[in-house]
C-alpha cells in the first residue's frame, strides 16, 4: 500500500479539519451507519469521509476508530494517582502500559514543588469488572511496580467527557453553554451473555479496511449473531446508558507520523476544592466551559488539599491553558463559589489505550499475574 498523500492525512487540511470536528466527539450513542452520520454532521460527501477517514488512520494523524463505552456504568472505576519513587517512574510507566490491560490512560505529571500532592507523579485511570476490588488491583500492581502509596478518585459524579481537539482549537478563554452542566451519576448496568459478546465485538478498533459502510457488518460475524440483532441488541445498550460515543481520537500530544505536529502541546489536570455539599454547583459551573475535555466530582483527600472537582484541559501552549483556568476561577469567584484550593498538574510522558472491562479476560489476567 503506498503511503498517503500529506493533504488527506493532514489534521490541519479544510476538509479533513471539518469532518474531524464532527467525528471526535459528536456522534453520539450508537449508529448503524456511523460515517454517514459523520457526513451529515460535517456536510462532507459519504464517499470523501470514509476515504478521509482511512488515510489519516493508515498515517498515524488518527491513532483509533471505535465505540466509546460509558464504562463508569459498566466497571467498577477510578482516576488512580500513584506515589513512586523517581528512580523508578518510567519503569513503572512502561510497566503498567505494557502489562495491565484494565488501564486506559498512563500519564506522568508534575505540579509546582510543594503543591499538595506533588509527590503523586504517575496517574493512571482504571476499570475492573463490578464486584472485583479495585484496592486489591492496585495493591497487586503497587508491589510490582514499587508504588510507595496509591490514592484511587472514583468518579462521583460526571460534568464533561469528550475529547474534541480540533473543535477546541477555536474556543476562546470563558467560553460556555448557556446552562450549567448536568451531573450524571455512575451506575453499574448489568449485562447477559448476549450483550456481552455483542459489547466486546462492538468496542474493537477500527481497522484501514473496516471504514467503510455498513462497518458492523464484520462485527456481527465476530458476535455470531445477525446483523439485525447485532444492531438492536446495541441500540438497546445505548438506551441503557452503556454507549458513548462513535469516535475518531486523533494523537493530539504527541507527534502525529504523517506531519510531525501535534494538535495540542500541553494538559493540565485542574484540581479545585470547594466547600462540601456545593460540589454538584461547582462542577456543573466548571462543567460548561467548552475547552475542557474531562469534568469530575471526584475526592482527592489529605494529600491533594481535599481537591474535590478535576478537569482537564488540553491547549497550545501552558500559557493558553493558564488562561482558560483563570477564566474559569472568575466564573467561579462571580458564582460565588469559593476555592478553598486549587493546583495544575501538567502532562508530560503519556500513553492512552482502550481499557478492558470483560470478567472473563479480568480472570485470565489475574492468573497470569499470578495472584
């Protein structure tokens, strides 16, 4: 296959920027026909989209094509922040990413030297089947790894998740919805055999040669199931609040292969602490402002200053992320809001991989690890 030309597999060309605002992050719950719903969202031709779609994925600029899960109602989860010591860091980076299949995002940070919890350098976010402990896990991996302490942030409550990269190029600091966002809860659903088989098959990555129409077609096959049953045993998922989103996720730290830029060159993780009992105020105030990709209630304790909303924020620069924070603190400040606290902890090594949820992989991982 010859390598793409830079124009179809470029982030940045007209075409690709807007079928990309449409494809990561606005295609939500489930699809039958998920590129043709990106060309009607976009106003790019069908044909265009899918040939779009495929060079960037082939190129690198598209790191992956699949099904979003809300796995907060599907797995046990949390945000797991990881004291280690620094002689140790990296290899315990490459540890987790290469060996725990449960962990989706691996990131080392930093924050400013005495900032409550600036000692916690590696951050990871994990999902086990419900009824598996998720102290046990990262107790098993912290003896692996030579972890000092843990601290495990499940998500009591969720504001904003969508990583819409190229769409946020354009968003200017204070920038919001007209309302505050809605919190929404996590609760674990319960899944049969069925829905199990249809689910796991659902949520693999896209290959080159799977973008094209009628893309569950294939996915069927691999569930042993219908077409028709595929689709109406995963639209009844949907309903049920299993399904994010259909997503292109673009490598928007790193490098992209093809061009050799990223989209975004800096994140920051935004700790705020506000007052108990106004928790579900702040973060649907911090919630609404369109630059941030992530928004939780989540409770960080002692040793992050009793932090209990996060965000995250990707932007061009620190000094551009910087500004979108300060933004946010004087809405909070013209709420009425108080922060009794508030740290960045920036990016800075990063890998991001779908993460496992099936029991029966959780059971065949943990004799492999041998506990």
């Amino acid at each position: 296959m010859h390598a793409p030309s830079l124009s179809l597999s470029d982030y940045a060309d007209p075409v690709n920027a807007r079928i990309l605002a449409v494809s990561e992050d606005r295609i939500a719950g489930f699809e039958r026909e998920p590129f043709q719903a990106i060309a009607r969202g976009s106003g790019v031709p069908v044909e265009t989209v899918l040939e779009r779609i495929a060079a960037m994925l082939a190129a690198g600029t598209i790191r992956r094509v699949r099904q979003t899960l809300i796995a907060t109602n599907l797995a046990e989860g949390a945000l797991v922040a990881w004291r280690v010591p620094e002689a140790r860091l990296q290899a315990a980076f490459d540890f987790i990413l290469a060996n725990d299949p449960f962990t989706g995002h691996v990131v080392l940070r930093s924050a400013e030297p005495g900032a409550a919890g600036a000692e916690f350098r590696l951050w990871t976010t994990l999902k086990v089947p419900a009824g598996v402990s998720l102290e046990a896990h990262c107790a098993l991996l912290g003896r692996r790894i030579g972890s000092e302490d843990f601290r495990l942030m499940p998500a009591l409550g969720v504001f904003a998740l969508g990583v819409g990269h190229m769409r946020r190029l354009r968003i200017a600091p204070g920038q919001k919805t007209p309302r505050r966002a809605v919190m929404v809860r996590p609760r674990i659903v319960r899944l049969d055999a069925l829905e199990w088989r249809v689910l796991l098959a659902l949520k693999r990555e896209f290959t080159v040669e799977e973008i094209r129409p009628n893309p569950w077609e294939g996915r069927a096959r691999e569930a042993g199931v219908s077409l028709e049953l595929f689709c109406a045993v995963a639209q009844t998922l949907a309903d049920r609040g299993v399904m994010g989103r259909f997503s292109t996720f673009l490598e928007h730290v790193k490098p992209a292969k093809a061009t050799g830029r990223a989209v975004t060159q800096h994140n920051g993780l935004f700790h705020w602490t506000v007052p108990a009992g106004r928790e579900e105020e702040a973060g649907g105030e911090i919630g609404r402002h369109e630059i941030l990709t992530h928004c939780y209630w989540r409770e960080g304790g002692p040793a992050f200053g009793h932090a209990n909303i996060m965000a995250v924020c990707h932007g061009t620069s620190k000094e551009r992320t910087l500004e979108h924070k300060a933004a946010i603190d004087a809405h909070l400040a013209a709420c009425g809001i108080p922060v009794r606290h508030s740290t960045v902890f920036w990016g800075e090594r990063s890998e991001i991989k779908p993460s496992e949820i099936s029991p029966e992989l959780y059971r065949e991982w943990l004799a492999r690890m041998g506990d």
